[in-house]
C-alpha cells in the first residue's frame, strides 16, 4: 500500500515538473511587451536656462537621436498653453528612420491633444508606424490649430547642447535641446525564472522519492 502511494505521488510530482517544463517553453515562444520611459533631456543643470519655442502654424521642431537597439513607440515633449485655457489644435509628429547609407525613409505619425491636467505637462504621443523605429531616427513636431484659434503652445527646451541630439527649427540648428523622454517597447519573460526554478526542484524531489523507493524495496 506504502509502495502504491509513493508510486503515485511520483507521478504527480512528474507530471508538475513536465508542467513547469512547458510554461517554460510558452514562456520563451511567447513573451509579453513592456514599455520603458526614458530621459533624452529632462534634468536641468547647473546654470542651464528653460527656453520656449512657440508652434505658431508655420514652424516645425525637428529632433535626431540614436535609440540604439531600443523599439521606439512615442515621444513626450514638454509642452506648455501659454494660456489660462487649454488650446484645442493638436500636436502632430512625424518620424524618419535613417538607415546605413543615411538616407532617410517616412515610417509613420502621431497625434494628441493637449494636456487636460496641467497646462505644463510632458504629453505623450503615441506613432503609429511601419516596421521598428530603432536607430537614428527623426522626429518633426509641429502644431496644428482649432479652427479660429488665436493662441498656440510653446515647446520646453534649454540653452544646453546634448552631445548625441540635434535639435532644428525651422531649417535653422537650434542653439540648445528639447526636454524630452520617449517610451521604448521591449521584450519580456516573466514567468521564465519562476517555471525553470519549479521545473529544477520538482525533479530533485522525484528523483530524491526514486532513491527511497529503492531503498524501501532493498529492505
């Protein structure tokens, strides 16, 4: 009887580690998206000044920078009303992907309103896009205006030259940089270490039960 019930909790404990084995496998076939927010330019230093840039319908704000491997999904610029009541245009960014021989191909656009929190805020805008926006990439903000609409947004940027950014207006070198963060999509295996780990020791039990089996069976 002792024998049966041994013999059948091994199994049980086969049967979890075999489990764990295929959550592990669906977990490496599968993995979920996550998305990281990161600083371009938001810390001021020492001696740095705020500047703004106003988005009257004629200008357009181009940033560069290179995201490395990192999936780009959007931006958030530091936007500013300049008013008491929220401006009701939009805020429009375009994207170029600059491949290997630099030449610069269209991948995609964004839109959002403003802020409806705080007439300073960071607003985020998300790109829909073709393909992966990794590398040097360009982003063109500009703004477009409610019909009848008198007042219009500024950018937040500073009197600090990035070294791995380029800030342009209007066709002209901007002498300072955006504050800026952007999102990146990445990849992510979370259940991966838990099911490995659960897989690991199920097995040492059911081998460990194996050794006692054995020697209950010598006796």
């Amino acid at each position: 009887m002792k024998k049966w019930i041994l013999k059948k909790k091994r199994i049980w404990v086969w049967t979890g580690a075999a489990l764990a084995a295929l959550v592990f496998v669906w977990s490496s076939l599968f993995p979920k998206t996550a998305y990281d927010t990161r600083e371009l330019h938001v810390r001021l230093e020492e001696g740095e000044q705020e500047r703004e840039i106003a988005l009257t319908p004629d200008t357009i704000v181009l940033i560069s920078f290179f995201s490395k491997e990192q999936h780009v999904e959007g931006i958030q610029p530091c936007a500013d009303w300049g008013a008491e009541n929220r401006p009701g245009g939009q805020l429009f960014v375009d994207v170029w992907c600059v491949d290997e021989a630099g030449e610069q191909i269209y991948a995609g656009q964004g839109s959002v309103p403003l802020s409806a929190d705080m007439r300073r805020a960071y607003t985020y805008i998300p790109l829909s896009h073709e393909g992966e926006l990794s590398g040097e990439l360009i982003f063109a903000i500009r703004y477009v205006p409610a019909e009848g609409e008198a007042a219009y947004p500024s950018l937040i940027a500073t009197n600090r030259d990035l070294n791995d950014c380029l800030t342009v207006v209007n066709e002209e070198q901007y002498d300072g940089d955006l504050l800026l963060y952007y999102v990146c999509m990445r990849e992510t295996y979370p259940l991966l270490f838990d099911a490995k780990l659960v897989c690991l020791l199920l097995v040492c039990v059911a081998l460990t039960m194996g050794k006692d089996h054995g020697k209950e069976a010598c006796a």
